[in-house]
C-alpha cells in the first residue's frame, strides 16, 4: 500500500517539478526585447498550403518585423492554392518588405512540408535561416529573440506553439495540449540537457546544416524536427528553445481535429523517439489518481476526499503557470486539462496501432521501418 502511495506521489512530484522549472524558464509575452550582440541579415522561409482563419495576420507579422535586414521567401508547391493571392495582396500593403513566391514542389522525401522548403532553402540570401511554419504569428521582435537564444554549443534554435484565441470547447483543449503540456515538459527537458527540436519556428547557420547535407538531411526521418533534433545531437551540439514562445492562434477547432493532430503527433514522436515516448504513458493525472484512488479504497479512507487532493496538486500548479506566463486561460481551461488528461492514454494506446493519418490533405503512413506518403495525395502541408 505504501508503495502504490509512494508511486502516485513521485508522478506528482514530476509534475509539479516540470511545471516549477517550465515556470523559471519561460519569459511571458510581451517581455521587453532582449538585446543582442549583432543583427546579421537573415532569411525566413514559410511553406504555405490553404487558407486559414488567421492565414493574412500571421502572414503580414512576417513582414513587419523590427529588423534591418532581412527577406521573406514563402514558398508554395501548387500553382493554383487561393493562399498565393493572399500572399500577393499581403505584399502589396507591405511594399517595403524584402519578400517572394516561390512555387513548385521538390520532392526529396514522405514529408510534404520539408519538400515545399527545399526551394525556399536554396534561395535563401543570407547565413542564418529561419524554417517557419505559416500559423505563427510573428511579434515585432521575433527575429531578436530568436538570435537570443543562440548561444555558442548552439545547432539549432527553436520555438514551441503557444495556443491563443481559442473558439469552443475543443479549441480550449488544444490549448490545453499546447501550452502547459507540450511547451512546459518541451522547455522542462531543454533545461535537463534533453533539448528536442519543434518545426515551428527553426533558426539555423545555413552554412552548419549545409555541410552536413543541407535541407536534404532532414529528410532523414519523416519528422523534419526529428531529424533535425538527432543531427544537432550527433554533431555534440544542442537544441536550444527561445525564452518564451510564439504564438499560434487557434481559432474553431472539432473533437476529431484535435484527435487526430494529436494522434499524429504522437505517432511521429513513437516512431522517431521511442524510448522517450514509451514514459509518457504515465504523464497526466489518470496515474497518479487511479493509484490514489485505489489505495484509499483498499485502506478504507475517502477516495473522494483522495481524489480531490490528487486534482488539487496537479492542475493548481499548472492554472498558476498559465496566468504567471499570460497564456490564454478561461473558464473552460480546468474542463479542457481534464479532457486533455482522460485522452492522453488513449492517445498514447492508439500510436502503437498501425495505420494512415490525414496530414493537411496528405494520408500518411507513418511506421517505424517505413513512412510514405499514400498514393493520390500530392498536396503539400503548410504546417503541423
């Protein structure tokens, strides 16, 4: 009994240590713009695909940013995608901006959005290159934070999404997912030597990655963040995330959409990083609870008075950490951790099963000898 006790208290332990050292890492939004050392000109390049609700704000952040020189290569695989007249326009009220399209579509691997980045790539300007996805919008200073972050045992820089402006229920879940799950375990580990790339936002030294393969080596694993992760690793260098992450505005979101991102995500995380993934399994409060519970019924004591407690000491942390960093928090982000929470073993059950996954438009094989991408689907992903 004592050890079932012991158990559910070093689950909650990590908890909260995960959550306290997330909370000392992580600067909120709106911090002041940190200084740098040198503002070198840099190239960002954002695959599109599609049109979503926030696709002409995320998309005119990247042309306003407070930098002096620096260029915008937005790169799209299909000629005909309505995003290109967005684009177009976005240029126009922006006339200033060093920025193009690029179309066409090079098809080096299973992972449609690191082959619509190829070009883009090839035809970036300057040494230092951010990868960014097409939903993050970018704050005034991103560029300043990213290079920040740099430091000198540094391979790559990255960014977690931080889910804002959430439009019901399950866009409040994904929210839930975004920040102080993935983000608070993703800075967390980055803090404990265990720094994992995040495709969001990558800042790389073109020169770095193009010796050891270019963009082509990414192609390495079907996740272009893992790939990116384990060559940084093999070169004895580091992943390193930036002080606080950007933001990605959520909008509308369903049940199945949220399934299914996660699913997938967790798949890719399976596949590519199993002996981290496996562990996971006992992440969330469904552990810790279960072993409380079924110990208060076996001595004899109140398992609602246990349970409560169990509650208490896993979500007050993590409600603390969200309105310390002035993520987005909600009448409904207690209901969303608890959903979050009853799904993440399910989650975790379901990437262990084969099977296709849709990736914008893509159906996906993801596996852990083969990951393709299925017959008839040819459209490229923006983002994940």
């Amino acid at each position: 009994m004592l050890y079932i006790i012991a158990v559910a208290g070093v689950l909650l332990a990590a908890n909260t240590l995960s959550l306290l050292i997330a909370g000392w890492r992580i600067r909120p939004p709106g911090d002041r713009t940190p200084n740098v050392a040198a503002r070198p000109p840099l190239s960002i390049v954002i695959p599109l695909c599609g049109i979503e609700r926030f696709s002409q704000e995320t998309l005119e952040s990247a042309l306003r940013l407070d930098w002096p020189d620096y260029e915008v290569i937005f790169c799209v695989a299909d000629e005909g995608d309505s995003v290109i007249s967005l684009v177009q326009g976005a240029l126009k009220r922006n006339p200033t901006a060093k920025a193009k399209i690029l179309l066409g579509d090079d098809r080096i691997s299973a992972n449609p959005k690191l082959n619509n980045c190829v070009k883009g790539w090839k035809a970036a300007s300057h040494q230092w290159v951010v990868l960014a996805d097409s939903n993050v919008l970018m704050p005034r200073n991103y560029l300043a934070r990213l290079l920040a972050a740099w430091r000198p045992d540094s391979g790559l820089v990255c960014s977690t999404p931080l889910g804002s402006r959430p439009d019901g229920f399950w866009a409040e879940v994904e929210c839930a997912f975004l920040n102080t799950h993935q983000a608070r375990w993703q800075y967390a580990g980055e803090a404990l030597g265990f720094g994992f790339a995040q495709g969001k936002s990558m800042l790389w030294r073109k020169e770095m990655l193009d010796a050891h393969g270019g963009i082509q080596a990414l192609a390495a694993e079907i996740a272009e963040d893992a790939a990116a992760t384990k060559l940084v690793n093999s070169l004895g260098l580091k992943v390193h995330l930036v002080a606080g992450p950007f933001e990605q505005p959520l909008g509308r979101r369903t049940l199945r959409e949220v399934w299914g991102r996660q699913c997938r995500w967790a798949r890719l995380r399976r596949v590519t990083f199993p002996h981290f993934f496996g562990p996971e399994i006992l992440l969330g409060v469904l552990p810790p609870l279960a072993l409380s519970v079924g110990a208060a019924f076996v001595s004899g004591t109140s398992v609602v008075a246990s349970a409560f407690g169990v509650l208490c000491v896993a979500y007050a942390p993590e409600l603390i950490l969200a309105s310390r960093k002035n993520w987005h928090l909600s009448a409904l982000s207690l209901p969303a951790m608890i959903a979050r929470d009853v799904m993440l073993p399910v989650i975790w059950a379901r990437s262990w099963l084969a099977g296709s996954f849709d990736w914008r438009g893509n159906r996906m094989v993801i596996g852990s000898q083969d990951s393709r991408l299925e017959a008839g689907t040819v459209s490229p992903i923006a983002s994940r």
